[in-house]
C-alpha cells in the first residue's frame, strides 16, 4: 500500500469556464505546502499564492489517500486539501456499509459523510459558503470505486453516480 507522500502530485493545471470566464489555475505541491497561479480570461497578469502547510493534498490525491485507509465503520479522517485557490479541512465519517444501486450495477458500498470547513488568511477554520455537506458512497472491494456522490451545496442538492466501468486485464 502507497503511504500519503507517494500519492501527492508535485503540479496540478486545471482550466475551468464558468459563465462564459476562462479560469487557468496551476499548483506545484510540495513538503511544505502549495504555491500556486490563477489567470482569469479578464485579467491580464495571474494571481500569485502561497500556502504552507504538511500533509497538503489536490481533491485526486486526497480521494486516493481515503480509498488506500481500512475505512472501518465509524473512523474519521480529516485531510487537508487545496484544491484551487484555499485550503479546506475535510473530515470524513464513515456511516457504515450499505447495498447501492447506480447505472453501472449493484455493489455493496461503504457510505461516507463529508464536511468541508475553510482555512481563512488567519488559519482558523470556518464553515464553507457554499458547500454543506455531501454522502459518498464507494464500493466495498479492493477497488474502491466511487459510485455515488449526493452533495447539499447553496442552491440545493447535486447528486452524480457511476454510470459504467471496465477494467483492463493487466
């Protein structure tokens, strides 16, 4: 089993368009925290920014981290994760085990509470602006597959699941 810094990347580029705006953020990770750049397609120079912090993860490194823990009913993991342009605090609980069906078949699952509070300019935690919480459902397996997400954010609730999947024989 990979330990928490063989799964961190060391640069993460993401390009998100929202409301016709183009925004290009790019993080280098390392030891220490994340230093980072983020251009809006109505700026003309990029926003610099610095977080310093251990044990800092991107959302995918994060995510790999959880679904490499036992993942036994009712632990907590907390992770600290930058996934743009702040640093969140994830705490996740595990519910329990359940049987989920999605698009892609029937699993057995395990059921996962997610909470997300910000790190503001001062380091203190506060409660995320738009996200309240989500439900996470992975499957019960060795693969640990993502098969269902129901996330309460401002506007209501937005929920995506596992439509198919194929392994390859390797």
């Amino acid at each position: 089993m990979a330990n928490a810094e063989t799964l961190r990347p060391l640069e993460t580029h993401q390009v998100e368009t929202t409301r016709g705006k183009r925004v290009e953020t790019n993080l280098k990770f390392s030891d220490e925290g994340v230093s980072g750049s983020r251009l809006e397609s109505n700026h003309a120079t990029p926003a610099l920014k610095d977080f310093t912090l251990e044990n800092l993860y991107d959302l995918h490194s994060a995510f790999l981290y959880l679904r490499s823990q036992p993942l036994r009913d009712r632990s907590v993991y907390r992770v600290a994760v930058y996934p743009a342009n702040s640093a969140y605090v994830a705490t996740l609980t595990v519910v329990g085990r359940e049987h989920v069906r999605v698009r892609a078949g029937n699993y057995n699952a395990i059921k996962v509470d997610l909470k997300l509070q910000r790190v503001n300019k001062k380091n203190e935690l506060e409660p995320h602006r738009k996200f309240k919480r989500a439900t996470i459902w992975l499957s019960d397996d060795n693969d640990r597959v993502l098969l269902r997400i129901e996330s309460q954010i401002f506007v209501g609730t937005v929920t995506a699941e596992l439509q198919s999947v194929r392994f390859e024989n390797g």
